[in-house]
C-alpha cells in the first residue's frame, strides 16, 4: 500500500500549529514539516468568554498560509482540529463559520477527553518503551494551555483520567495579579494552587497506588527539555535531576528564559507555570522518572489518521482503555460486578446477532458495552432517582477517547434503560439512543435475579424472531416475566419479536 501525505493543523490556546506527515505502512509515521505561529486565543477566551473580531481576522489570515502550504504538499487529508479556547468560546459557531468561509477549513472542535486520547495515541504509537513503562505505576501529565490531563496506568490498563483546571496560561493570569510579589513568594503561591487542585485527586486515586514514573506532554515541556543541560538521559530525566532544573528555573528572569528556551518574551512567561505543574505531580506521587516523548496533538491527529485508513498499525488496545476507564467508574460506584459481566454478556451476543438488521457497527458496539458497565452506577447516589443520577454521573465523568456527543449517548441509553423514552429529549441521535436502549433493555431484564442464571443462552435470529434460548433447569419466572415487559419496545424498534425458550432435558 503507498503512502499518503496528511495535514495536521492545531487550533490551540495560544498558539496555531501545522504538522506535515508522511505515512506509511513501511516507514509508519515521518514528520516532514511543522510550521507555529503564536496567538493567544485563550487570552480572550477565559478573561471575556469569547473570542475577539481582531483575533478571528488574524487567525484566518494563519490558517489561509496553512492550507497554501497543505495544498504545496499535495495532501491527501488535511484536518483541523480545535481546543480549549475554541471549546469555551461562546461565539465559537461564529468563529467556525468565518474560517469555513475565508479558508475553506471545515474545523472540529474536540472534546477534553478526545484531545488527551489523540495525545495519548501519539505517545503509544512513538515508542516500543511504552507499553514496557505501564507496566508498573505510571502517570501521563498532559499539560495544555487551558488545563491538564493526568491519567494513571497499573500493569498496561488505564486506570483513571481526570482533568484539571491547571493549564498554564490559567496559572500565567494568576502571576500577572501578583507581579509586584517576589519571584520566590510567587513560585510557592503556584505551588499552592497546584497542591490545591491535586488534593482531591491525590485523595481519591492515589491513595496506596505506587507510581514510578511520569510521562509528560504539552508543548511547553517540549521547550522546558532544552534546558535539561544534559542531566537527562535521552528523553527521560530523574526526579531529582528535574527538581535541580526546577530551581534553576525559578531563578531566571524573563530574558534569560528567552535566550536559554529560545522562545519570544510572551512563551517565556509560560515556563515557569508549566514546571511547577510537572515538579508537584513528580512530588505527590513520588515518582522516580520523568519522560518526556516529544508529542504533540498534530502526531496524535497523524496516529489516528494512520489508523483509520490501515497504513499502520498499533499493538496498545485503545479500545480496551475506553473500556477499562468504564470498568473503573463501575467499581468506583459500586456496581455488582457479576451482574454487569452477565449483562454485558447478554448486550453484545444480541448486538452481534442482529447485525443484518440494526444498521450499526464497532463503535456502537463499544458505546453499548460503556453502558451496560455503567447502567446502575446511579444506585451510588439514589435508588429512587437511580437513572438521572446516573446520567449526571456519566456527563460529569471524563472518559478517555470519547467525543461529547459520544458520552451524552451512554449518558441517554443508561437514563431510559429504566425510563420511557423521550425522542424529543434525544435531537439527531434519537435512534441510535433507542436501538442501544432496547438491547440494554433485554440484555438487563435476562439477570433480573440478579443470579445469572441465564448464563450460556445461545441468541439467534430466525423466522423473524430473535430466539434465546436457555438449557438452565431451574426456576427462571423472574427473567421470563421481565423479558416479556421488554420484548414489545425491542420488536417496535426493530421488527424483530423477542423469544425466550427454555430447554428442559427428558428424565
């Protein structure tokens, strides 16, 4: 298969980034060009809430370079992907259309939780030494302008993801309110509100949890690694040695920081912030490592578009990283886990034997799995109010790799799995969110014991019937009688009547 060339462009807080990639199956994934050029969207973001006229006007006018530059290269795809600032702007729809306008860019504004996974991507797809490294404690620290990403990972699964208000040009605001303060007072006062932000977290999830090391990305860690002066190995840095780095830092002025990083006046203010991100979590988890792989977002756009059109291949299963944050979520709430595996059993033998009829396929698949781990999690908070709470649950919860639209869907099919279901409620995603429920249901009402009784139960269709059928000798009336409540909404949805059959052996 010949390679193609793809265009990566990064619509960030302060800055907007072009990546020019050579993919192929043979070489994998080449950089062959990157083009930055600064811009402060999060300046008008998170002090006015939106984006300016002059901002819009300036970045349209980057972006046309971008895609003259794009076409220079004869690109096959080129993707434009948006942040934070864009994310929380509340004139983004206007902003997306003048660039569609003046470009011809149609961008993306992604989800928190879609911009780490991309990140994260990047990052597996670098280096073998990953999946060796998650094999023990370790911490992805992805800090970005408007906030930061950490992630833990126990023996090559994810273990949890949570986002914090700690970006660096949050923190960068805040030192402008206290500039007349020492340098000195100023560091520990980000420290402070580093350790604030970290509390709940360090509470909550690493409580008796070893880390060893820490990954760390963003693009300001990138330019913080050229002033390692040669106390690293490579690309990775002991605690101990960055800690030596960190002082050092905190001593410079804002000239020296220019010459040294090599970086205008305006990102040298940036530096500091980021390092007392990094030095905190190196402190409070007491981790050993500090790696940085040197990834951006445009290499995890470049590993997904790799992937999608099969020009390489990965050997991580980041499916199974969705999956296991949910598995998580569910033991975090107290989910009963011999249910939720009994059910997920029963959700994904119905999808896969119905795939001639339901139109759907593995990313729904996945979407249905989330919900199956996580339809009682609302028990956690209220019996009575179980499926909203669970619902709140679900959309205050990051979940790696999933779009907003994506979560608020698992959201929805864990809402109605035990309510009537409020197409009004559900826009453009009114079906999908029904067929999921209809195979939740019946999925559900197959354990209604609670005993897994059904465990085994051969599903298929013929006749126009969807046949379960079930060899279990003993008293079966609870999921008989729950199962018929749910066959009349599962045969409205899908044409298809529900049978349950079981199978008694002659004595």
């Amino acid at each position: 298969m010949a390679g193609k060339i793809f265009a990566a462009i990064d619509i960030g807080s302060f800055e907007l980034e072009l990546g020019i990639y050579e993919i192929s199956p043979g070489n994998g994934i080449r950089r062959i060009d990157h083009v930055r050029a600064a811009l402060p969207l999060g300046s008008d973001t998170y002090q006015t809430g939106m984006i300016g006229y002059r901002r819009v006007e300036e970045m349209c006018g980057i972006l046309e370079d971008f895609v003259r530059i794009a076409n220079g290269y004869q690109a096959s795809m080129c993707r434009a992907y948006a942040t934070s600032a864009m994310r929380e702007a509340k004139n983004n729809r206007i902003v997306l259309d003048q660039i569609r306008v003046r470009t011809g860019l149609k961008v993306k504004i992604i989800s928190n939780s879609e911009q780490r996974f991309l990140t994260y991507k990047a990052i597996a797809g670098k280096d073998a030494g990953f999946s060796r490294m998650i094999q023990k404690g370790t911490a992805t620290v992805d800090v970005g302008f408007g906030g930061m990403q950490i992630s833990l990972f126990d023996k090559d699964s994810l273990v949890s993801t949570q986002n914090l208000p700690l970006g660096v040009m949050r923190l960068r605001g805040f030192l402008n309110r206290v500039q007349n303060e020492s340098r000195t007072n100023r560091t520990e006062l980000l420290e402070e509100m580093v350790d604030n932000e970290m509390l709940t977290f360090r509470k909550m999830y690493l409580k008796d949890r070893e880390i060893k090391n820490v990954i760390a990305t963003g693009s300001t860690v990138i330019h913080l690694a050229r002033g390692f002066d040669g106390e690293n190995q490579g690309d990775q840095i002991s605690a101990e040695a960055y800690q030596k780095f960190y002082e050092k830092l905190a001593a410079m002025n804002r000239g020296q920081k220019e010459e040294i990083f090599g970086v205008s006046a305006e990102y040298a203010a940036l530096l500091l912030p980021s390092a007392v991100i990094y030095q905190r979590v190196l402190a409070i988890t007491g981790a050993e490592t500090l790696w940085i792989p040197g990834v951006c977002l445009l290499d995890g756009m470049a590993a997904e578009y790799g992937e999608e059109t099969k020009l390489v291949k990965f050997k991580h299963d980041f499916s199974g990283d969705i999956i296991a944050a949910a598995r998580n979520m569910a033991k975090r709430y107290k989910c009963h886990g011999p249910h939720v595996q009994a059910t997920e059993g029963f959700a994904l033998d119905i999808f896969d034997a119905m795939k001639r009829y339901h139109g759907m396929g593995k990313r729904e698949r996945l979407l249905l799995q989330l919900a199956v781990y996580l339809h009682s999690c609302g028990k956690f908070i209220s019996v009575r109010e179980a499926s909203d709470c669970a619902y709140n649950i679900i959309m205050g919860t990051e979940i790696i790799g999933l779009s907003h639209s994506e979560r608020e869907t698992v959201a929805n099919v864990v809402r109605f799995n035990l309510k009537p279901l409020r197409y009004e409620e559900l826009g453009e995603n009114s079906m999908l969110v029904a067929k999921l429920v209809a195979i939740l249901r019946l999925a559900n009402s197959m354990d209604r014991s609670h005993k897994q009784k059904l465990t085994g139960a051969k599903i298929s269709v013929k006749d126009g019937m969807l046949l379960v059928s079930t060899s279990y000798e003993g008293d079966i009336t609870l999921e008989r009688i729950a199962f018929e409540q749910k066959e009349e909404f599962f045969e409205e949805i899908y044409g298809i009547r529900p049978v349950l059959k079981q199978k008694r052996r002659i004595k």
